[in-house]
C-alpha cells in the first residue's frame, strides 16, 4: 500500500513558504511493515517535531514494535532542508500487558556541524483501565548528564464522584540541546561559534541557557446535579534562572506563579441547551496578584444562531509600579455556524481606574469585531 500528505502554505512576503508535512508513505499489514518517507513530524520516541527523513515500524511479535527514524531535524516548518543537522531515534513499544500496560523506551543520537547535539535515552509508561489513567515519561540527556524531561501525568475516578486529573512537570526549556550555546550569540552559524569558543566552553553555554522549569496543575470535578457541575483548579509553574555568560546577561527566576480557580457551570439554567459558567480566580506572582469574578454564557436563539454575554471583574495589585488596578470586562458575542462556516460579532469594552502613588487614571474602552471563516 502506497500513500502521501502534503499541507503547505505561504504568508507574509514571497517566497516565505511553509511545509509541515509532505512525505510518501508505505504499508505491509501482513508483514507488519510500515514506513513514511519525506518531512514529517512524529509525537514521541525522543524526537523532537518536524524532520526531513524516514521513519520506519515493524510490529516483531503482538505485543513488540521496532521502529528506527532518522533524518535532519527542522526548526519550523519553514525552515528548509539543513544538512548540518542529523539524528537517528531507535525504539521500542511492548504491550498491552494485562489490558492496563504500555511500555516503551527510546535511544537518540544527533549531531550539529559534526559535534555531539543530544544524546538521548528514555521510556514511557502508560497505564489505562477505567476510571484511571496515568502517563510517565522521561528523558535524560547522558552527554549533559542531566534530566530533559520527567513528565506524571492521568486522571483519577475518586469516591463521591470526584475525578482528578493531575500532570507534574519537570524540563529543560527548551530541549538541551547543544546547538542551544548560540541563543544570545553574535552568529547563527554553528561553524562561526566554534571560531569563538572551546568545546568546553560551548557545552557550558548550551547548559547556561537551558533553564529549569517546573509545572504542577490539578483540577477536580464533580457533578453536583443533572444541571450543575464543580470545577476547581489549581496551577503553579517556576522557571529558575540563566547565568551570565559568553556575553549573554543573566536571566533571574521567574519565581513561583501560582493560580487558584473555582468554577461552576451550569446548563438548561433559562432555557433548554443555553450553558452558564460562573468563575473565581486568585493568582499570585513574586511581583504581581489579582482575583477576578466572570459568568460567561451561551444562548440558542434562532436555528444556528448563538449569543454569548460575558463579563468579568478584575482587581490587581503590582510592586513594581505601586499600583492597584480595578477593571470591568463586559462583552457580548454573536455568531452562526454550519460545517462550512462561521460568522460572529464581537462587541465588548473595558473600564478601568489605576491608582499609582502620585496619580490616578481612569480608562474607557470600546472595540467591535465583525469576522467570517470559512473551512475548507
């Protein structure tokens, strides 16, 4: 069996085209063969987005596929074919084991102008029964010998009805890579940042501007009723900092941002099928906190028409300018959609009054937005 995609597109000026995907691809069912040659992306096995190359699949036994990639990375999907770059991703999957299990590991090895890019080893563990999932990833760099990535992450069926979904985020932001070294350097060319610095020196730089960041969200459900359903939310992320060096300045920690969200979203409250959505929210950052109230809602009115009301009520406060801020957020959509398009109207407005330490500013705001989409 032979087959191919291809999406493309341009914008901006000409000749800035863009290709995602366009690649030729073969199947042997009986043989358990499978391979996709071209620019492609594939979502895991230690390979990172868009890439000119082959991937290949064999299904050994039931319960083992082999797979090998290999080709030249791509930075987006406009970037050209770039010969400097190549890798070559073996992996492994086993399962399912016991109807819950998934396993699968991977090796990585890339290169840049020659040089040692990402050496690479992983695995990934999937347990799926009802009511519970949970995914655990990993990713470690052995010629950094550090952690790329350390990613939990499922959701849980509890007692009363209550189901949590939790994802705990550990990783190098972005991929430590060592092509990373030329961020804040003089020169794109990674030929050119060997004529400045070492080896060693090149290794130091690609750590030196690959932060740390952590993530950890949790969300709780539960129906309360036939029409009403519990939402709460909770968030916190921190990114640590970036040294000085090779002339880049340093980049301080984020500090910890962390967010707290209460909702409530109702359906059929007026009249059948509207739906309603009733929200607080407090967020805190080390220079920066606000809490807000919404309701954001949707009506049916006539065949496909929609309205949509909402408004929001925010108050911050922020230490680097001494300010308190009040806003109020009313707006009000339109809109009519079938599978081919959709037409809305947008009209909102804010209002607004800042108190600083020597001044007060009121603010008043007015925007419409009329627009039509159409898919094809």
């Amino acid at each position: 069996q032979l087959g191919g995609a291809a999406s493309g597109g341009s914008t901006g000026s000409a000749g800035s085209g863009r290709v995602s995907a366009a690649y030729a691809e073969f199947a042997d069912r009986q043989r358990g063969l499978s391979a996709r040659v071209g620019r492609q992306s594939h979502a895991g096995d230690g390979i990172l987005g868009i890439f000119d190359g082959a991937f290949v699949s064999w299904q050994w036994k039931p319960s083992v596929t082999l797979n090998v990639a290999g080709g030249m990375p791509a930075d987006t999907a406009r970037s050209g074919v770039n010969t400097d770059r190549q890798f070559l991703a073996l992996s492994a999957d086993f399962g399912p084991y016991r109807q819950a299990w998934d396993f699968g590991v991977f090796a990585v090895a890339q290169q840049v102008a020659g040089n040692a890019d990402r050496r690479a080893l992983g695995f990934e563990t999937r347990y799926f029964v009802p009511g519970r999932t949970a995914v655990l990833l990993m990713d470690y760099d052995f010629q950094f010998q550090a952690i790329n990535s350390a990613i939990l992450m499922g959701n849980w069926a509890l007692p009363g009805r209550w189901v949590l979904a939790f994802d705990v985020d550990h990783r190098r932001s972005p991929v430590l890579t060592l092509r990373n070294a030329l961020i804040g350097q003089p020169v794109t060319d990674f030929n050119a940042l060997e004529a400045l610095f070492t080896p060693t020196e090149i290794e130091q730089l690609a750590q030196d501007r690959t932060p740390v960041t952590d993530a950890l969200s949790l969300s709780l459900t539960r129906p309360l009723t036939d029409r009403w359903q519990l939402m709460i939310d909770a968030f916190g992320m921190r990114t640590g900092e970036s040294p000085e060096s090779g002339g880049v300045a340093a980049t301080p920690s984020t500090g910890l941002d962390k967010s707290l969200q209460l909702q409530l979203v109702g359906s059929s409250l007026m009249r059948a099928s509207d739906l309603h959505f009733f929200g607080a929210r407090v967020q805190q950052s080390p220079s920066q906190r606000s809490a807000m109230l919404m309701w954001n809602a949707r009506f049916p009115i006539v065949g496909a028409w929609r309205l949509g009301p909402r408004l929001r009520v925010e108050r911050r406060e922020s230490d680097a300018t001494q300010s308190t801020q009040m806003l109020y957020l009313p707006e009000i959509r339109i809109d009519w959609s079938n599978q081919r398009s959709i037409f809305e109207f947008n009209a909102g407005g804010e209002i607004g009054k800042q108190d600083l330490p020597a001044d007060t500013q009121n603010t008043r705001r007015l925007y419409f937005l009329l627009g039509y989409r159409l898919r094809f």
